[in-house]
C-alpha cells in the first residue's frame, strides 16, 4: 500500500492504561508521545479508542494533524437499536444471548470473547471513566469516519456527526461491523492512507 499513496506511517499502538478512562487516557498517551519526542501526530481510532483519540485531539488539537475513527461517537443514544438491545439484555439475559449468538457479523470476534456480556455495561462503568459533557462539543481537528454499515454502536449519519466534528472524510463500509480493524483491515488501511493524503495535499 505503502507504493500506491506513498506515504509512510511510524505507528505507535499502546495498550489502553486504565480501561475506559478516556480522558485519563487521553492524558497518558500524549506524554507518551512527548516522551517519543513525536510532537505532532494522526490519531485512529475504534471502540475505546475511538473515545480517547476523540478526548486526545480536543484536549491537545495543536498536536494532531487529524483524527481516524471507525466509530464516530456523534450522538448519545445514537440507536435507538442500541437503546432497544440494552433493555431487552437487562430483563432478559437469554434473548440477548440468542441475538448475539445469531448476529456474528454485527457484533464480530464471537470466537474469542466470553459471551453474553452485559448489555448494560454503560451503566456499570460511568461513574469510573471520567464522563465530561465537553465530549459533545466541537472538534475543529480534520475528522475521518469509516462507518461500518453493520455497526450497531455507531449508526449517526455524516449531517449530525458534522454538528460535532469537522468531519473532512466520510465512507461508508457495507460489510463491516464493530471490529473493523479484524474484520476488514485492508479497506480500512486504505481509508486511512487516503485520509491522510488528502490532508497532506
């Protein structure tokens, strides 16, 4: 890929430190790459990471070029399908098994993570991850969106999530679910490279 766009990236991919604490994270992955001597930097992201790369460049947008998100979390309560499974998951724990069980594409990595989780997890971890109601204000940083189509967290179309982002790069992936970088890592590297080059034009 790297002859086609002719560009190069020097990746940084850190663990999450303290799962689900965006902006604590956030913090924390900026001084490391002060400590990498990288002053200015692209951000991806999805699942977790598309929240704290989202935290990352509204608290340091001086330091990133643009922002790559394969879950764009515009609105709260986006889905109302997301709403509906939540409900559904908390008074009937084995309807939302069946659902996973039958929608592996949707929710992907079925193989590897122990099913049914909780559908009501928002609720178990709010108070420990450092919610801030800034999180819905403007983010002037260049934004990207590769929205999966079988994305069931992240359904905002590009009007609404434009309200929030400066969003300069939007497409939409039709096979693609939750997982994105798993289950369809081509196109999403090419969605970044061309991303990237648009910005650097």
């Amino acid at each position: 890929m790297n002859n086609v766009f002719k560009i190069a990236f020097e990746v940084v991919a850190p663990s999450i430190p303290g799962y689900g604490c965006q902006v604590a994270c956030a913090r924390v992955l900026r001084k490391l790459m002060e400590r990498l001597n990288i002053k200015k930097f692209y951000l991806q992201g999805g699942d977790w990471g598309s929240l704290i790369t989202s935290n990352l460049a509204k608290l340091y947008p001086a330091q990133v070029f643009g922002l790559h998100l394969n879950m764009l979390a515009a609105m709260p309560d986006a889905s109302l399908k997301v709403a509906a499974l939540e409900i559904i998951g908390s008074l009937f724990p084995k309807v939302f098994n069946d659902f996973v069980v039958e929608h592996y594409i949707v929710l992907g990595l079925r193989s590897v993570l122990p099913f049914p989780p909780t559908s009501y997890i928002g609720s178990k971890v709010r108070d420990r991850y450092g919610y801030d109601q800034s999180r819905w204000q403007y983010l002037a940083v260049p934004t990207a969106h590769f929205s999966g189509l079988n994305e069931m967290f992240d359904r905002t179309p590009p009007e609404l999530s434009s309200v929030l982002y400066n969003l300069t790069h939007y497409t939409e992936a039709p096979d693609v679910g939750h997982f994105a970088a798993f289950e369809m890592p081509r196109p999403l590297a090419v969605d970044i490279f061309e991303f990237v080059k648009k910005l650097e034009r």
